[in-house]
C-alpha cells in the first residue's frame, strides 16, 4: 500500500531526519503499518534513512531492535558501521559497543545478527524486538520468512525490510508488497536530493555501458532470472491465449513426459503436440504417499491412449523402472533408445537419469527455449519452477542442473524439480521433429491479432507500481509499540 505526498503542505523536520521526501511516510505513517517495504536502486538513500528513523526514534524512547539479515558471517557485514558514522556525524547520544549500540538514557539497544546459522535458521533473541530492521531483505529465503515473521509478537512491533529487488521471485517482495498492513515505497537516486555528483556520474556511465545493468542496479528493476539460472527468456515462450488443456487433435501426434513421483515430491505429466509446437496438458498430481503407484500408472495409460497413443516418456530410473516395464505390459507406447555400444546395443525403455543423461535432456530444453521451438499456457507454477532452476558449475566445470537447495523446518525441499523434468521428458520424446520446421504450421493471425494479443501480455505482466505518497494528517501522535508514543512536537 503507497500514500500520496501533498507538496503543498509544509513539513518541518529536524536536520537528522532530513531524508528523501518520498520517504516521508516512513515517518508520517508510522502508525498505520506494522511492514514498511523500501525498495529501488543504489543511491536511493533507502538504508541510510531507516537507521535515521531508527536512531531518531531510540533517542526519544526505549526500544529493542535488531538489524539483520539472512547471512550474517561478522559485524563488518551487517549495517553497523552505517550507524556508528550516523552518531558519531551527529553526535547523538549512543554507547557504540563492539557488538551492540546502546542508548546513555533511554536504554534503547540495537544489535545485529544473521538469521542462518550453519543451515538453519536461528531466531533466539528476536522475540521481545520493538523494531526490525532488514537491510538486502532480497536475499531472505521463504523459509526464513516463514520462522521469522511469527516470532515478531508484539502488536505494534515494526518491521522495515530494505532491498534492491534481485529476481521477480524474491519471496519477501512476493510476500508482503501488496499486503494492506505494509507501506510499500519504490524509490531511485534521482528522487534522493542527497545523491552526489559522483554518484550521479556513475549511474550515467552504466546506462551508456549497459542499459539492463542500469536498470538493476541503478532502479532497481528486478532480474528476469538470476545469473546462474538454467533458462532465460521464459516468457518468449508463453502464449496467453492458450488454454492450459486442450484435446488432441485426430491425425496429429503427441509426447508424454512423467516424472515419476519420490518420497516428498509429487508426478508431474506433460503432453505435448508436435506438429502444432505446444504444450496442450500439464498437470502436477499429489506427492508419493498421497497417491498409489497404481493410481499414477493408470493416469498416465489413459492420458497416452487418449492422445492418439501418444509416445510416453517416464522417468525409469529406480522406482520408476517396474512402473515401466508395467506400462509397457499394459500398452502404452512407451519411448525406447537404444544405445550407442557398437557391439551388443541395448534398448532402453524410458529415460535412465545419470549425471550426463541429465544434462543432455536439460540441453535440449534450454535449446528449444531460447530458439522458441514450442509453446506454453501461462501456468503460473510452470513458469516459475522454469524460472528458478539453477545451472551450477562446480571447480573442475562439471555441470550441474537442480533446483535451489533451500529446505523447511522438517528438511524437507522447498522447491521440486518434477514440472522442469517432466517437460523435458516430453521434448525428448519429440526427438528432432520440435526443431523441423516441416512441423511447424502456418500462422493464421492477422496483425490486428497480434497486435491486441501484444497488449493483453503486457496488461497481465505489468506489475502496478503507484510510487505516490501522501501526508498523513488523521492524528498527532505516532504509536510505536506497547505503550510507546512518539508525539508530533519530537518532530
């Protein structure tokens, strides 16, 4: 939720609190929120006016805060010396301690931390805070949010998370820019009247050199992808006039792919058209031991004899080898490769992962989005599993595909990998024919059609940004926590 600024409106404030005027509400909305998300590229004074705020408001009252973030290794990573050059500049009246900054009369404390400790997450001591204070907040993962934000009890408890967006997923952006509890202000440094020259020099120089760097780091503009991802350009291949099912087509020919469900991950199936380029079936079924192998092993025949006996490519590997070899019993026009061993080729039914099998299989699909060799519905958990697969090269250059290695409080992963498979499998089983163009059919779209399809993507990929802000003038007293005023004359 963002407020409107009335520039009409004088507004007096003490010299230490001489911030970006589009970060007044950060002050003037205290009341109203319990969140307040600063976001926008360098030089934007984003840091630099929370710990002001902070510091302003431990000077007036006693209060608890912590500065944190997702990984914290020693004090010099955390915003301490940003707090340390606030007081001494000003000479306000703080304790500066090697671990925490102390209040000579109110008491106030502030101490930093990281949130992960060798794994997991560590939330001792954060129970009691007035105030929270996450400065590179985009780096905060789902399961830190998800222990984190709980433990903060206090009703009037306030949480200030600071970030230069990294990618379009970044769970605490996802998770709280749209909440009606949150103050959620986007700024850049040339709305920071106290951004330098040099500054301003610098950011020139990027956009000349690199106008997506520009956009990163100078405004803040998230990443389509981070920079190991696996894939790029996910939304080239979303067509939004397809519909997530379609039935197949009498005469045409179509390749299943199935990742076979483990212990917490869940089947996924894929169905694929070839001669039309699309993805005309997806679904993600219940993990392993919500659904029965038998369950699963009928699913997948009747989808396969459904789409004109449509070749099925399962994952074959371990568990996934008796279900196999029963839906080839069964009838199923199951995917055979043979190998390539000059004396005695076996035939293998399937897809057998091993290392190099699966980086081959991943290739393809990289292949076949980049050179936008298919489409797909816009499936919001497809694109986004797409969008956070990982490409990681270890010492030596030995490639690895995988998903981010984050897990819950159980140990159990975050994210799964079976709708990324699953696709690739039904890509395998098209074998060249994805890329002839013999397959390809015309197009019969006029250019009035791809005109208003053009503008109905960018209505549905446009993320709404109303930067306005507006003065609160409902009340003369600022409510920090529990029995905490912060009253308009302090100002």
């Amino acid at each position: 939720m963002t407020g409107e600024i009335n520039k009409s409106m004088p507004l007096q404030l003490p010299k230490f609190l001489n911030i970006p005027a589009k970060l007044y509400p950060m002050i003037l909305k205290l009341n109203l929120f319990r969140y307040f998300l600063i976001e926008g590229g360098r030089g934007s004074a984003k840091s630099q006016s929370a710990a002001r705020l902070i510091l302003f408001i431990g000077d007036k009252n006693k209060v608890r805060v912590v500065c944190g973030r997702e990984i914290q290794a020693s004090i010099e990573e955390s915003v301490y010396a940003l707090f340390v050059d606030l007081i001494q500049e000003y000479g306000l009246n703080y304790d500066v301690g090697k671990k925490v900054i102390r209040h000579r009369v109110t008491g106030t404390t502030i101490r930093f931390r990281g949130f992960r400790e060798r794994g997991s997450v560590n939330i001792k001591g954060i129970e009691g805070v007035d105030i929270l204070f996450i400065d590179e907040s985009q780096a905060l993962t789902k399961q830190t949010l998800k222990i984190l934000i709980p433990t903060i009890r206090k009703n009037k408890a306030k949480i200030f998370f600071v970030m230069n967006r990294h990618i379009e997923e970044d769970p605490a952006f996802d998770q709280f820019h749209n909440r009606d509890d949150c103050l959620h202000i986007h700024i850049d440094y040339f709305e920071n009247q106290h951004c330098t020259d040099a500054l301003k020099r610098e950011a020139a120089e990027c956009k000349k050199k690199n106008i997506d760097d520009y956009n990163h780091i100078w405004l803040g503009v998230a990443l389509k992808n981070a920079k190991n991802s696996a894939f790029y350009n996910i939304d080239s291949i979303v067509d939004y006039d397809l519909p997530e099912r379609q039935e197949p087509i009498e005469g045409f020919h179509y390749s299943l792919g199935t990742d076979l469900a483990k212990r917490v991950t869940h089947t996924a199936i894929d169905i694929i058209c070839i001669e039309l380029k699309i993805l005309v079936y997806h679904e993600r079924l219940a993990t392993r031991s919500e659904l029965s192998w038998n369950h699963i092993r009928e699913k997948v025949l009747a989808l396969g004899k459904k789409y004109n006996n449509a070749i099925v490519v399962p994952d074959s590997t371990g568990v996934g080898d008796p279900i196999t070899e029963d839906l080839q019993r069964m009838g199923a026009s199951i995917f055979i490769e043979q190998t390539d061993k000059k004396e005695n080729p076996k035939e293998i039914a399937g897809f057998k992962f091993s290392s190099m099998s699966k980086e081959n299989l991943i290739e393809k699909l990289r292949i076949s989005i980049e050179l936008q060799c298919f489409r797909i519905p816009d499936i919001e958990s497809l694109k986004k599993s797409l969008k956070r697969y990982l490409k990681v090269v270890h010492p030596g250059g030995r490639v690895k595909y995988c998903m981010p290695s984050e897990k819950d409080e159980f140990g159990n992963p975050l994210f799964t990998e079976d709708e990324v498979l699953s696709l690739a499998l039904a890509l395998w089983g098209s074998r060249t024919m994805i890329y002839d163009p013999a397959y390809k059919p015309k197009s019969a779209e006029t250019e009035t059609d791809r005109f208003w399809k053009s503008v109905k993507r960018q209505i549905l990929t446009k993320e709404s940004q109303d930067n306005s802000l507006q003065l609160d003038d409902s009340g003369d007293i600022i409510n920090l926590s529990d029995g905490i005023e912060i009253k308009e004359e302090l100002l």
